[in-house]
C-alpha cells in the first residue's frame, strides 16, 4: 500500500491575504472550460462518443485530427478539471477509435500505418488518461499491447528490429511498416500538399525551392509516388524517435524494465549514427543499418528530414522528446546530448542578416539554406530538464525579442506554427521560460487573459450556425478533417504552464514534464482542488517556489503536491513564508488551506531519483490488473 494522504508531511496554511489576478483568471477558466468543453462534446458527438461526420474517409491520413480537438479534456481534468469531463473524454475516445477502425485507418484500436508526427499527436488523448486515473485496466492493457507493436512483441506489427536497433519505415503502425505506399493512402492529402515544398528535388518541371507542389496532378503525383517508393519507405528515420514516449507510457504503469531498456537503447542507436556521420543527425537511414541505404548515400533527403516537409523542426522535436524521456527514465543528463549536439551544430552555421543571427532549416543537395531565428522552445526543454545554465543560455541565443518577449495570442491549431513553434493552441513557451527567468513579472496575468480571450472567441465560433455539424458544408474539402481542432474550446496553456511550472508537452508526441502535480486529498482524485490556485514563478536545480489560493471564503481546502508529473522528484524540505524550513522526505506533501488562505511555499527537492510512475497517493499503477490473455493457436 502507499502512503494515503492524510498519513503525508502536512502544511497548515491560514493566512488571509488579497486573492491576486491571476489566481481569480485561473479559476475563471477552469469554470469557463467545464461547461464549454460539455457543450462542445454535446455539439459535435453522439451518445456513443462518435463524430457527427462522413460516412466515408479514405486514404492513412487523418485518424490524429478528431483525438486532437477532443485530447486536452483528460488533461484538463487531471489539472482540476470535472469528473463530467472526463468522463465525456473517455466516452469520445472509445467513439473516435470504434469510427476511424470503420474508416479503415485503426485496426486493434491503433492506427494501422502513418508517421510518428501524426502517431504522436493521437496518442497525446490516450497518454493523458494515465494521469487521470492509472487503475483503468482497458488503458493498461492498451500500452502493454500498443508498446508491443514496437518492441517486437506483436507477431503482426513487426516494425522493430532489434538486432540493428531500428524501426523498419517511416510509415508504421498495427499492421506493422508500410514498404509500398498507394496512391490511395496519400489521396487526402493531396490538395494540401499542393502548397508545400516538393518532397523531391528532381521532380520534372517543378521549382525545387518553391512552395508549390501540385499533387493534385495525376501526373506529378504518380512521379511523387514513385520516388516515395524507392526512397523514403524503407528504413529508419529521427521521426521514429517519438515511439519513446509509447514505451515510457508503458514503464509508467507497470515499471517494466524492458520499456526503459527500448527507449535507452534506440536513442543510442541514433547517437552512433550521428558519430558515424561527423556529428550531423542522419535522417534516413536504410534497413542494413547504413545511412542513405535508398538515397544515393546522402545523409538528407529522408522523410520528415532536413529538407521536406518541414526542415530542422521534425528532427529536433523528436530529439526532445526522446531526450527527455531517458532522461526521465535514468535521472541522466546525459541523455539530452543529442539535442543539444544538433543545436550548437545549426548554431555554429548560423549568419547575420540586418543584425539578427539566423540559423539553417533546411539542407538541400546543395548545401543548407532557408535561414530563420532559432526558435527558443528546444532550449527551454533542455533547460526545464537539466536546469543547467548552458542549456538556458541555448535558449537564449540569436532570441528575437520582437517575436517572444511578449504573450502571443495568435494561437492556432492548424496551419499556422506561432512564430515557427507549436500548434495546438500552444505558443508561448519561449514566454513562459523568460518569466522563469525573472524577465517578465506580468506574464501569468497576460498569458491568462489571452487564454480566456482565445476560449471565449472559440465558443462564439463552435456555436456559430455556419458550424453546425449537422448542416454545415464540411464534404468537399479535406481539409475539413481538422474542424474539431480549429474550433475547440480546450484552451490550457496557461493552467498548465503556471500550476505545474513547466512547458507544455511537445504538440507531436511528448510527455508532459514539469516540476509538480496535484491532487485533491479530500476528494481523492487528481488536480487542484476546486477553489484553488496554483502558480509556480522560479525554478533552480534543486528547488522552485510556488503559491496555493485558496479562493474560496467559506471552505478549506486540502491539496496534495506531489514532486514531479510523474513523482520522480523527492520534497527534502518546505518553508511556508517566513517560517522555519520543515525537513521532509518522499514524493508528496499535503497543504491544508484555510477558507482565503494564500501559502506562499519555498521546496527543497532532489530530481529525477524515483522512477517515473503514474502512482497517486493512493493508488500504485504497478499493482493493477494482470492484462487478460487470448488465446494462442
């Protein structure tokens, strides 16, 4: 048994002081987003969780877009959010699975093939139910099951070879890697892709350097295929990196150590290649093991590489992601290297162009071009793991501050990356690291308002009659697959941010890690308790200080903090205000709340020493249910 709350290090807190505007912001939107995000459910689903939607959806594109608009509800809950709302989320997902299995893209409720862009962005709805509730056995089994497409396990899904520790193409999934592509699996995307870079740079008749690509073409897309097919279906690629997060995912809830041996084992392998390349990150690399193996030897050019469709973000997105998964996994810093290496590499091309310090996004045949600003947020997730001053100092570098000292609320869900960085209603992790760094006071204020700007603007939009899911004209065009992400409401940056203290997840696939979490120990379930506030405004390596509201006049509150998303730090010691410091130990401690009360807290932790788990107060993920067994012929 573990420890249950009232049995933790408690906190008496009993000072009345003004309720500050962020905590009454924080408060209004977690009473905002628990009817909009019913609302919005009731608008756009069914009883059974099924989209009010077409009846036919071809091609391997599209089964992320419905997770994506619904995939912040569980989240939301597990920061404070209501039970109805998680309970709507788990209903949803069940009906968006049970759907695109009827379209054809999900075969034992994982999609069947795609990247590990898109793999990444739905699996987001399903890593977050671990936070919300590691009991449920249906969630355990599906990460036994989803991890064993990948490790091996699954007789169907052989995606993985273990002895070249690599994953066998770019485009895998339940029926295992996809080695020959149709025409068919790509003919969704096609009047999107008609406005992107040409993935090829002998393309007959098209401008290499151009964004315009007419897929639509027959003729150019049957070209497109056949390069496609000889090229970029085999074989591994940095994309693939994501995969780490199904595996921590899996450790999580049972703390097998064969999970933890995958993730540390791939990203090695991708160190070695890198060394065995002069450093740069290969982005292709063929089923021998050889880099460039259907390339002409060329090290660039691969799917979701240096050159096509995005350049340097879809290789250092998944560096972060799988950096900070064994870093979570091992306590080690050393992990995040990779990352770091790809960063100072970029950086020591960098130009100067009318003063500011540009850096290359893409490397064609000819060499690197198409210089931009570094974007902070791979710095920052360096940073809010290893808390190391040079990793700041990365962050840092070439900073634009025309385009990152203030909040941008110009956020967006598709189509437009917020000054190069995140989707998902998520652009402001740059901002947040520079309130960390006592630059910016007014940030959590100015972050909060925006958010409450952007839902409200979003509700005014769902409820619009020219977006009625039942009349509005959503048939023709493909791009109407990502309706739920334009118009949902599930605007959480800010909670996130603030009452954790960390970064957002990175949108295409990685865990939320941040310094705490929270649980309402009278309520027994997790996230802040109703009334209360939370914000966290400095971090160090071996500590952060961090404020509870008690917003409520009438009733007190008990909160729980536990050390770390994932309880991987230990609390060594608390000072409430001006008091004494209290010696603690262990991953959680209760603050009890007076009616009004504020508890301005100063903790002593050590991180990263306890294994990552999805463990509550009262409840070890490792004690669930044995998962049920099928037959064997």
């Amino acid at each position: 048994m573990l420890e249950t709350a009232p049995q933790l290090p408690l906190i008496e807190a009993a000072d009345i002081a003004p309720i500050p505007e962020w905590a009454l912001l924080q408060r209004q939107i977690f009473a905002v987003l628990d009817k909009a995000a019913i609302e919005f459910a009731d608008r756009y689903t069914r009883a059974d969780g099924t989209l009010i939607w077409r009846d036919r959806w071809p091609g391997m594109d599209g089964s992320d877009d419905p997770y994506e608009g619904f995939m912040n509800m569980p989240l939301f809950y597990a920061l404070g959010g209501s039970e109805e709302v998680y309970r709507r989320s788990r209903t949803i997902w069940d009906g968006i699975t049970w759907q695109w299995t009827e379209y054809g893209q999900i075969h034992r409720e994982y999609d069947a093939y795609y990247d590990w862009m898109h793999h990444g962005e739905s699996n987001l709805f399903f890593y977050f139910f671990g936070l919300a509730d590691p009991s449920v056995p249906k969630d355990r089994q599906r990460a036994r099951r989803f991890a064993g497409f990948y490790n091996g396990e699954d007789r169907e899904a052989l995606n993985w070879d273990a002895e070249r520790k690599l994953i066998r193409s770019p485009i895998t999934g339940s029926r295992g890697p996809r080695h020959h592509q149709t025409a068919e699996d790509w003919s969704t995307h096609r009047e999107i892709l008609d406005n992107y870079l040409p993935p090829f740079e002998d393309l007959p008749g098209i401008d290499r350097y151009g964004m315009q690509t007419p897929w639509s073409d027959d003729a150019v897309y049957a070209e497109i295929l056949k390069r496609i097919n000889e090229r970029q279906s085999r074989g591994d690629v940095p994309l693939n990196l994501g995969a780490t997060s199904l595996m921590t995912h899996a450790y999580a809830y049972t703390g097998d150590e064969k999970y933890r041996a995958w993730v540390l084992d791939y990203l090695a392998a991708w160190e070695d290649r890198t060394r065995k390349n002069n450093g740069i990150l290969p982005d292709n690399v063929g089923l021998s093991g050889d880099v460039g193996q259907y390339n002409d030897g060329k090290w660039w050019g691969g799917y979701y590489g240096w050159r096509w469709p995005h350049g340097s973000f879809s290789l250092l997105e998944p560096l972060s992601i799988a950096g900070m998964n064994a870093a979570l996994l091992t306590g080690e810093m050393r992990h995040l290297d990779l990352l770091r290496s790809q960063l100072d590499m970029l950086w020591g091309l960098r130009k100067t162009e009318a003063g500011q310090e540009l850096v290359p996004n893409r490397h064609y045949d000819e060499g690197w071009r198409d210089y931009r600003h570094p974007h902070p947020m791979f710095g920052v997730y360096l940073w809010n793991a290893s808390m190391d001053e040079e990793d700041a100092q990365r962050a840092e570098r070439g900073w634009a501050s025309d385009i990152f000292d203030t909040v941008n609320p110009a956020y967006s869900s598709y189509g437009q990356n917020t000054a190069g960085g995140h989707m998902g209603f998520n652009g402001n992790t740059a901002q947040w690291f520079r309130f960390m760094r006592g630059r910016d006071p007014g940030y959590p204020v100015a972050l909060l308002t925006a958010n409450l700007k952007t839902i409200s603007e979003q509700i005014a939009n769902y409820r619009r009659d020219e977006n009625d899911p039942e009349t509005m004209d959503h048939y023709r065009e493909s791009m109407t697959i990502h309706m739920w992400q334009q118009l949902t409401p599930m605007i959480i940056e800010g909670l996130t941010q603030l009452t954790l203290g960390g970064p957002m997840h990175v949108y295409h696939g990685g865990l939320q890690l941040a310094r705490f979490r929270y649980f309402d120990a009278i309520a027994r379930r997790p996230g802040l308790p109703l009334g209360v506030a939370a914000l966290v405004d400095g971090l160090t390596h071996d500590g952060a200080t961090l404020t509870l509201v008690n917003t409520d006049a009438s009733a007190a509150a008990e909160v729980v903090i536990q050390g770390g998303v994932f309880g991987e730090h230990d609390i060594t010691s608390v000072t409430l205000g001006e008091s004494a410091p209290l010696p603690t130990s262990g991953r959680w401690l209760t603050v009890r709340l007076a009616p009004g009360a504020t508890a301005r807290l100063t903790l002593r932790m050590q991180r990263f020493v306890r294994p990552p788990s999805y463990d509550t107060p009262w409840v070890r993920a490792a004690d669930g249910p044995a998962p049920l067994l099928g037959r064997v012929e």
